[in-house]
C-alpha cells in the first residue's frame, strides 16, 4: 500500500441551477485541501476529470482548478477523460504520479454539469461513449444500449424485471439516508416494479431503471503512505485495477460483463482478498441491469444467477455484502465525471466512520467498481484504512 486518500469533499448531486462547472471545482478543491490540513500552496500536482462531450462550451477546463486558490497557479494540472470512469481515471492518474515520485501530493478532482441542457441533447453527448459506427443510431441513445443488453441477459437466463424492481427499490432506500443524494425518496418496490408513474423508456428498463442526470462535484487529495501516517487520517488502496475491453458490443459477449469480471479477479489477487473479507460494495449501476450483471462479475453469484442476491438480500444494508450504501447512481446521481471520484469520497468516509447518515457499522474493507461507457473502461479499488 503505497498510496492513500487523505482528504476529502463532496458536493450535493441533483439539479444545481445556480452552480457552474467552475463553482462546482472551486467548492471541493479548497474545502478537500482543508480536509486534509493542507494548504493550496502545498499541492504538487492536479487532475481534473470531466468528460463534457459537448455538455459545456468550456472544452479546456482544467486550469480552472486554479481559480479555486491563488496558491494553486503554476502547478501542473491535466484533465483525464474515459467516460463514465472519468473520475477513476483522474483518480489512478494521481496515483501514478505519486508512485513515479513526481508528487507528494495529488488533488483530484471530479465534475459535470448536465441539467442545463435538454434531455434529448444529453443523450446526443452520452452516445459518444459506445462505438458510435455501429451504435450511435441505437433507438434510445445510451439508455437503447443498456436495454439491447437487458434484452440479451433476459433471453439468455430468462426475465428478472423483479430484480431491477429490488434493485432500485434497494438503492433508493439507500439514498433517503445520503444528505448527497439527488433523490432522497424511498420510492419502495411496487412503484419501482410496474406503477403507471413509472413507465418503460426503452424496452425493459423503466424510468426508475435508468440513473440520473446531474450536476456534481467530488474531491480527493492522494499522498504516499509514509507521508499519510502523520496525518490526521489515511485510506490506502489495496489494489487499483484498470482493465479495458473492446468497444463495439459486437466483439464481446455483453451478458458476460468480461471487462468488469476480470477486474475484479485482478484486484482480489493483487490485495490477497476474496469478495467474502470485503465491508461493503460501491458499484456502477449506470442501469439496474449493470448491477445486476455486476454482482456476478465480482463473483458474488455464478453467471445467471445475479437475481439471488437481491431477492435473498444479499446486498441489502446488514445482508451479506452490502452493494451501494450510498444509493448509488440511481439514487445519489450521476454527473459522469464526477461519479468515480464520488466513489472514492464515499468509501473513505465509510472507513473512516463518518460517512454522514449512511454508515455501515464496523466497515473495514471497501470495492469500488467504476465502469466508462457498457464494460469497456473498468476500474476496481479496494480500499482500507491506514490509521
């Protein structure tokens, strides 16, 4: 373990009209700083992860990081984009930096802004994720692709609409105690199962299947761990695992999940684990049906057997392993640069004991997957205190 989070911050997800992509870096940079008793002047080095696409005019944000602080100017600062897994990828970029001995410490941040823009002109940007020459005219833009996918697992292993029912019903009950959360609403199953409020947007995905547009922003300052332990607190990464799998759908089986399979088989070798010595799960339910496949490529159940998970209660708060405590996109939003970095924050704060009204008591080892575009950047961190 020779890199560890030792400060952080995090912004309320949702619908923030009078926040900007700047105000939104500026809140988290100085106050993560603080966290970490810091000051600007003392950082080596910046990551901004943004994925925009289209969704700000500003195209070349990163030096924005510096007009959060007059002691920030002069330092390097790069933007990172992969997606979804923007902000894992700023993440692991300050972990790079600080193991090559180019920095002593990292701050990373993690934006979006996206609810000012109108839905249809979202989905034009978030199709640029999938491999646009054979997928950019899917009927219903990203949300058509996770439901081609929900397509193929319901014929592979037959309809599991209940278990995205459970699913969302379960990370909604989450959220209701995350003070982050865009929708703090316990919407519970039958809603989230067939009520007529809650309709079909493409296929079998629901309205309540499908994660968030939002704006956000989180922050994180990453040290090496000799520096970390004369710090006030330190959560150091057992194993940071980036895996990359084909982007035409076509090229992978995509009821298999691959990618995110073996990331998470690379990341339990590495930190000498297993899923059973694991506190808790923070994963990338972009769509009920990404968790659902997620739970098998963690290894949690065989191929097809996702669904037992949820319905036995497996990945409840108090089940066996607790997935997504935080309400997860679904819930706390999904401001896409800013959810890997948000995943981060997140798991600190539970191995610190002050994950604010989400707790999950006695946590001691934390997963993180974070996923770019349907499994093709994928991103696994297991997390656990350093003091």
């Amino acid at each position: 373990m020779t890199q560890c989070i030792v400060g952080w911050s995090h912004s309320k997800f949702g619908k923030l009209v009078d926040e900007t992509v700047e105000s939104l870096i500026a809140q988290v940079a100085v106050d993560a700083i603080a966290d970490a008793g810091l000051e600007p002047k003392d950082i080596d080095a910046i990551f901004l992860g943004t994925m925009n696409a289209g969704l700000c005019r500003q195209e070349f944000p990163a030096s924005l990081v510096l007009q959060a602080d007059p002691g920030l100017r002069f330092k390097p600062a790069t933007r990172v984009e992969n997606a979804c897994a923007t902000g894992s990828a700023a993440v692991y970029q300050g972990l790079n930096a600080i193991a090559a001995g180019q920095a002593r410490f990292v701050l990373v941040v993690g934006v979006e802004k996206m609810t000012h823009l109108p839905s249809s002109e979202v989905g034009e940007v978030l199709i640029k994720a999938s491999y646009v020459a054979e997928e950019g005219d899917i009927a219903g833009g990203f949300v058509g692709v996770f439901s081609h996918i929900t397509d193929l697992y319901f014929a592979k292993y037959g309809d599991r609409s209940d278990a995205l029912a459970r699913i969302a019903a379960k990370n909604h009950r989450n959220g209701v105690r995350n003070p982050f959360a865009q929708v703090q609403k316990d919407l519970g199953y039958e809603f989230c199962r067939g009520d007529e409020k809650n309709p079909h947007v493409v296929g079998h995905l629901r309205r309540t299947d499908c994660s968030l547009v939002s704006d956000g922003a989180a922050a994180l300052v990453l040290t090496d761990a000799v520096t970390a332990r004369t710090m006030s607190k330190a959560v150091g990464f057992r194993a940071a695992v980036q895996v990359n799998d084909f982007l035409p759908m076509s090229k992978r089986d995509m009821t298999a999940f691959e990618g995110p399979t073996e990331a998470w088989r690379r990341a339990l070798d590495v930190s000498r684990l297993t899923l059973n010595d694991l506190s808790f799960v923070e994963t990338h339910d972009c769509f009920t049906s990404a968790e659902l496949i997620e739970y098998e490529a963690m290894g949690l159940t065989p191929r097809g057997s996702g669904a037992i998970a949820i319905e036995e209660g497996w990945t409840e708060i108090g089940g066996i392993l607790p997935v997504n405590p935080s309400g997860g996109l679904k819930a706390k939003g999904h401001p896409v640069g800013a959810t890997g970095v948000s995943m981060h924050v997140l798991c600190a704060m539970q191995l610190m004991g002050t994950a604010p009204g989400f707790q999950i008591p006695g946590a001691k080892l934390a997963g993180l997957f974070n996923m770019g575009g349907a499994a093709v950047a994928n991103f696994v961190s297991i997390l656990e205190p350093l003091k």
